[in-house]
C-alpha cells in the first residue's frame, strides 16, 4: 500500500457482533441472535470488536462515537444505510484513529449542514474502503465532509450523485486536514464551488482514480477546486 498503508487492513480481532433486518435489539448480538440496528451493534461493541452487518436496508444515522472497530457489510450494492432525509449518515466525530474502518456499504438519502453521506471532524482518521456514497446533500460536504484536522483513507469508493448547497458536492475539506483517496471513483457531483472535491487550507494524496461529470454552478471547477 506504500504511503496509504496505515494498518487499514488489521486482522478482525474480535469478539464479533452480528445485525440483521431480522434481528431484534433485544438480542445478544451474536450470529444466532443478531441485532436490529447497526448503532446497536457500534454500542455494544469495545475497542478491537467487528460488527458485521447482513444485508439489507438500515433506515438508521450511526456514529463511532471514538470506538476504534471496524463495521463491515455482506456487499457494498445490497446492505444499505439509508439516512431517510435526516442528518449525516455516517458520523466519526470523535478522533478515531485509522483502526476505525467501515466497508461493504451503500450509504444514501442524507441530509445535513456539513456532511451529508459522512462527517470526518475533530482530527478522526477512519479507513473507508469499498463503499457507494450516492444521493446525499449538504451544504457543505454532500458526500463526504472533513475538517479540523482530520485525516481519512479512501480506498474502492464510488461517489456519486451528491449535492453540495455551497461548496464540496463531492467531497468537502478544510481546516488543516489531509485526504489519501486510492482507486475510486468520483462522478456526477454538484454543488456551486467544487463540484467534485472542494479543498481549502488541506492536503490531498491521489492516485489511481476517476473524477469526472462533476458540475460546479459558479465555473469554479467540476472537478477539484
């Protein structure tokens, strides 16, 4: 992985918990008993646990709440959290640092002031590998927002079809934050300035990948600005 590699690919190190469409959050959470909801699962779960999550919709907003685990769905296509039109989908607010990874999701229909998909802030550092960012808004960030000195990994993304009110629809980044973003794919975004990636006072690493169809209504560039 050369300069992305920040142990983003750690071993599961157990104990795993288990969340189904079936489930119940009066479960126990194991595979024969799983929960309901993945923010059931995040909160039970301590530093080093997996949550795997079988596929389905999860009309749900969940945050990390600074655990360093890593939550992981059965395919990216088919497990979804949908955020139903309220608030960030996917919230590391809390420093997590780069043992903290989410995979295997399609992560849609948010709506938010800064971060519509994702919010990355207060210097959290998760590894984001093999998800679909689609359909979400904000007014800054509608796919992905990073600030105050954050610093995620992006690694096999899809992000599509985002919205950005003001700036970033795409990806939004600023406040001394850096940005690694390997083999992914960023397309059809639209916001007003940064139609793709928006990145004032940061840092980006890019390689290997695909910005293009991005639209930014004041000319200031579809792709990075």
């Amino acid at each position: 992985m050369g300069a992305y590699d920040r142990g983003c690919y750690r071993d599961y190190l157990g104990p795993n918990w288990y969340v189904s469409i079936f489930g119940s959050n009066d479960n126990d959470g194991s595979e024969e008993n799983p929960f309901l909801t993945i923010q059931k699962g995040i909160d039970s779960a301590s530093d080093g646990d997996t949550v795997f999550v079988a596929v389905g919709t999860y009309v749900e907003n969940i945050n990390f709440n600074g655990k360093i685990i890593v939550v992981i769905g059965e395919n990216r296509e088919t497990t979804i959290i949908d955020a139903n039109q309220q608030n960030t989908a996917v919230d590391f607010i809390s420093g997590e640092d780069s043992t903290a990874i989410l995979s295997g999701f399609t992560i849609q229909n948010a709506s938010d002031g800064d971060g519509g998909g994702i919010n990355c802030s207060n210097g959290s550092r998760p590894v984001l590998i093999n998800l679909i960012i689609k359909n979400n808004e904000a007014n800054h960030g509608g796919g992905i927002y990073i600030s105050n000195d954050s610093n995620p990994l992006l690694i096999d993304l899809i992000i599509e079809n985002n919205f950005g009110a003001i700036s970033g629809g795409g990806i939004y980044i600023a406040g001394n934050s850096s940005l690694g973003i390997q083999n992914t794919i960023i397309r059809n975004n639209n916001s007003v300035e940064g139609g793709g990636i928006y990145c004032s006072g940061s840092n980006l690493l890019i390689e290997n990948n695909i910005i293009s169809n991005n639209n930014a209504s004041d000319g200031s560039g579809g792709g990075i600005y």
